[in-house]
C-alpha cells in the first residue's frame, strides 16, 4: 500500500504548511471549567458545556443509575432492542420543552441532520441553507439529492429573492439555518425567515445546538434539532416536529434506522440536565452575561450567545494566540479553515456558568494584551 501511504504524506504535508493540520490533544476536564493538559493545569473557554451540567452531581447520578438498571450501551437499533425506557422518557420532556408534539432521539447532533433532510427531500426538491450553517446540515442536504443552494448569511432579502426565483421549478423546499451560529455566535432572523419560508411552502430545518437552555426565546420552526452534548452535558441529538413527522423520521431516516440506540448513561444524564435548567433561569442567563462581560472589555460587538469570535485571520497566527494563552493558563482553541472561511480564522471563545467573573476578566486581558487591545 506504498501509493496510499504516499498519499496520505502528500496531503498531511500539505496541510502541515498551511497550518491547517489537526492533532489529537488529550484533555481531562473537572468542575468550574477546569481543564488539565499534559499536567498543566487551565481554565478552559473552549468547552460547550455552557450550564456547566455535564459535572453537576445529579447529572452525574442519573447517568450511573441508568447504567446499572440497564447497562452500558443499547444493545442494538432502537428499532430492533435498543429502544430502553429513558429515550422514551427523553422525548417527551424535549418536545414539551420545545412546544412542539413529538421528538425524536438520535445518536448525534451529526447523526441527526445527516438524516432529517435526505428524509423530506430529494430528486426534484431544493434545499436553502444558510452559507455559514454547520457541515453537518450541508452532509444532509447533499446526501438528499435535492438541489442545494445557499442564501446569504442572515440575510431574509436574499433567502426571499432565491425562492421566488426558484421555488416554482421544485417539488419540496427546506429551508435550512441554525438559531446561534457555531463559530460566529450570532443569532438568526427567524421571525423573518419563518414567514419568508411559510410564504412559499417552503419547510424550515432549525439547528439549535447552541442555542438550547441559553438562547431559546423567539419562534419555533416546524423541525427543531439539536444536540444534547453541548448545554444539557451529555450526549446524543434530536429532532422535535409534528408526531407524523417524527413517525415518517422512525421508518424513513438512514442515520436512525441504522445505528444503535444511545446509551441509557446518556439519555438520563439528558433528562436529568433538562429538568434542571428548566428550574435555574439564572443559571441559563449566565453565559451571555459572561460573554458580554468579556465583549465590553475588549470593545467587540455585545455577545448575542455564550459563543464569542476573536477574529485573528491567519491560521498560524490564531495558533501562535491559542498556544500563549495556553502558557497563560487558558484553553482557548484557534479554529482554523476549512471550519470557518479563509482569512478568517479566530479565537472561539465559548462562556459558561461554571465561569466566574474573575476567571472572565482575567482571560480578557490576556486576550487583549496577545490581539493588541489592551
């Protein structure tokens, strides 16, 4: 196998001058956002444990309860043995917690929308996404068969002119964006993009992965997704929609149908992290008033999420940043093409309510003293 050897060298050196290669760096990760790399011990801003649930003990007890009732992993397709009691459990409280009827649990964020869209679309139909939305809707989207076009980040002008030039010529149309955006932190228009889609039967497919339990306020789309590894610490994704929806999803989505349930560990530590933050309004306020806390220090745009961009441009720039910050005490991991565009790489700052004010201030002006706003 010397050519795929060689192969893989020519592109892992390709990637090695741009500075774009990526390397594993384990990291153990404790309470109030601590975080230990290679004995060195640091406060992170990098995780997307925004309530800071996936260490709170009740969090903790209902994942070690469910494992000893019914084991480590489900054993099967939910469609075969793998449908245990907590998922069940899982969707009722998700679509209640939406307002929506039904939901349905999948065994991630990723897995989720690699299924949702080939579901409802395909040859014939067209898929509208957002130009910034996640890999994740655009591997969906792709696999659909549909015609895949873009509208301009944001933009509902844009998103109303593309359907009224090319909605007529397809069956179906999905419109596709993300509440809080992953690597941007910004929120989308959905007022106007929901009426805008509604306008031209058009159906929307809203990512709320980073929205969940910290930015939820406004409209409901039809399709919500979104992810229990981020704000509800555990892991595994949904989708909550209309009950024939989610029936159609059950018989019809590869990316169900195909894999193995999730884990009963999982879906309790999902559960149990739900009902707490439908209990603490403080604690699901706290990351944006963190992160604005941060944005008035370095004089950057207020903070709409718990997700705030450093932009630094230059990917071995946002490196040579991240590793000081590092020596500094804080893991804050550069985020580099093709993740986000070129020429734009940055600081993904991500806030929790496990931070506390000084750790904030503290890292603020290590940022500003390495960008040059100090």
């Amino acid at each position: 196998m010397d050519s795929l050897d060689a192969f893989a060298r020519g592109k892992l050196d390709a990637l090695e001058t741009g500075s774009l290669r990526r390397r594993l760096r384990p990291t153990e990760r404790g309470p109030a956002a601590a975080a230990t790399r290679q004995g060195r011990a640091l406060v992170s801003f990098s995780c997307n444990d925004y309530l800071g649930l996936s260490h709170h003990p009740r969090v903790i007890a209902a994942a070690q309860a469910a494992a000893a009732a019914y084991g480590a992993g489900a054993g099967g397709s939910r469609l075969v043995t793998g449908d245990h009691p907590y998922l069940g459990a899982l969707e009722e409280r998700l679509a209640r917690h939406k307002g929506l009827e039904a939901a349905l649990v999948f065994g991630s964020g990723y897995l989720a929308n690699l299924g949702i869209t080939p579901a409802l679309a395909g040859r014939g139909d067209l898929v509208l996404l957002d130009e910034l939305s996640h890999a994740c809707m655009w591997a969906g989207a792709r696999l659909s068969g549909a015609r895949v076009m873009t509208f301009r980040h944001n933009d509902p002008g844009d998103l109303a002119a593309q359907l009224a030039e090319h909605r007529s010529h397809h069956g179906r149309a999905l419109v596709l964006t993300e509440r809080v955006f992953s690597m941007d932190g910004d929120r989308a228009p959905l007022g106007d993009i929901l009426g805008i889609a509604e306008t031209f039967d058009a159906w929307t497919l809203v990512d709320d992965a980073h929205g969940i339990g910290v930015v939820e306020d406004g409209p409901r789309a039809p399709l919500e997704m979104g992810t229990l590894s981020k704000a509800l610490g555990s892991y595994g994704g949904y989708l909550c929609a209309s009950r024939p929806v989610i029936d159609l999803m059950t018989s019809r989505a590869r990316s169900f149908v195909y894999t193995t349930g999730l884990p009963p560990a999982s879906a309790a530590a999902a559960l149990e992290a739900l009902a707490i933050l439908e209990a603490e309004p403080a604690r699901r306020a706290r990351p944006v008033a963190l992160a604005r806390r941060f944005t008035a220090r370095l004089r950057l745009p207020e903070a709409e999420s718990a997700v705030v961009p450093v932009l630094v441009g230059e990917a071995q720039a946002a490196l040579d940043i991240s590793a000081a910050l590092e020596a500094a005490g804080f893991l804050v991991v550069a985020i580099r093409p093709p993740t986000v565009p070129s020429g734009t790489a940055r600081l993904r700052v991500a806030f929790s309510a496990a931070h506390d004010e000084a750790q904030v201030d503290a890292m603020a002006e290590a940022v500003a003293a390495l960008t040059g706003r100090a």
